[in-house]
C-alpha cells in the first residue's frame, strides 16, 4: 500500500546509457589484458557507455584468449563484469539493445532479461542494506530450555 512497483525506477521513456565509472573501466582492462586484442563492446575509458551482450558473444570471446591464459580465468573476469550492478542496470533499462563484440546492436533485450536483470539488481540493493528486513526476535524459551541454560552457566561459573 503506496509502495510504486519495483519497474518504476527504469519506466523513463528517454533512458540515457549507464556509462561506465573507475570500476567498470578496471574489470574491462583486466578482461581485455587476457586477450590477444581489445575488443570494442567493453567500455575504453570513463564514460563510455556499458553496452550489454549479445547473446552468445562468447563464442566470439573465447578465440581471442591469448595461449598463455587460462579458458578459467577468461571466464571469471567476464562473469565478474557481467554480474555487475552497472551491467545489470544497463540489461534492465527499458529500449536496451544487446551488442555484437564490434559493439554495434544486434538484437533488443528481452523482457525476460530485462526482468532477471531487474530482480538482480534489487537483490544488489537489498545486499546494500537499503531494503533489508528487520531481523526477527528470538524465538521464546520453554521453561524446559530455560533451566536447561540455567544449568549450564552454573557449571561454567564453577570451573
């Protein structure tokens, strides 16, 4: 009751691009250092914009590993990127488009994504503490598990 729905935050009709700040920027260096080229769908520099995915872009990726690298470590620098709260922030926003590697738009983002996208990014807030529960109050002894305690601290005052 007078809660707006959780949609509300990326309704805008004129959605501008989430742009990549210091963070965004570090993890697309690392991904690009494991690689024999930059490749032009990550952000270069402070604002940049942060362009999602198309969908099976790492078959594209994958190739360009450089010999010495690991297919693993590869794997958890994009996943590291992917799950983040900008790249999240920029799937869920309304008109997003999913991007080749050359970063030129393939395919609009489905409202399935768009929506996972969306829970995502809530669960980043709720992780910030913004929309956390109370945390309940214990639940009551019984008489039985009072004693018990009771008891036990008297042992361990003795000692």
């Amino acid at each position: 009751m007078g809660q707006k729905p959780a949609t509300t935050k990326f309704s805008r009709k004129n959605s501008s691009p989430v742009l990549a700040r210091e963070r965004e920027v570090a993890k697309t260096e690392a991904i690009n250092t494991l690689l024999t080229r930059s490749i032009a769908i990550l952000p270069a520099k402070l604002g940049d914009p942060i362009r999602p995915f198309a969908l099976g872009l790492w078959n594209d990726i994958r190739p360009l590993l450089k010999p010495e690298i690991s297919v693993t470590a590869l794997r958890k620098a994009m996943a590291t990127y992917v799950h983040s709260r900008s790249y999240q922030i920029a799937v869920a926003r309304p008109g997003s488009f999913r991007h080749d590697i050359n970063g030129e738009p393939v395919e609009p983002v489905s409202d399935a994504d768009r929506l996972d996208a969306l829970k995502k990014h809530e669960s980043f807030k709720e992780g910030d503490g913004l929309s956390r529960p109370e945390p309940a109050a214990p639940a009551p002894l019984s008489k039985t598990e009072a004693i018990r305690l009771s008891l036990l601290r008297r042992k361990e005052t003795r000692r």
